[in-house]
C-alpha cells in the first residue's frame, strides 16, 4: 500500500480499508478525525470544519449522528 511505503497516514471512509490497513501495521484515520486532527491543530477553523463536513454529508458520505 503506498500509505506503508510512504509512511503516511492512510484517511478513509471505508471500514473494509481501515482494517486491512490497520492489520497492515498502517496508521489510519476517519475523515472525520483528520478533520477533527485538522481542527485541533488550528490549520483549519470551526467554520471550514463544519462547511466540509456538510459538503462530504451532501454529496453522500454517510455520517453517525452520535459521532460528532
């Protein structure tokens, strides 16, 4: 995967592709939490966080309730 070759971060939305990859020893990441990651780091605001989110809900992403 070229998530391991690089070392980097593997992001998505697909459950299937985050346990392979974690089974891989990949690091991985929720969209979600590399908007939330983005957030806490300041390199995005509340607002632009809030707007992708709607954006990635609006042109289907599925998305829990309970999980922001």
């Amino acid at each position: 995967m070229l998530a391991k070759q690089k070392k980097d971060i593997l992001v998505s939305n697909d459950s299937a592709l985050i346990k392979i990859g974690r089974i891989k020893g990949i690091k991985c990441w929720w969209i979600t939490s590399c908007i939330i990651e983005s957030l806490k780091r300041k390199i995005i605001n509340k607002k632009e966080a809030k707007d992708i989110i709607l954006s990635l809900v609006k042109n289907g992403m599925y998305l829990d309730k309970g999980l922001l």
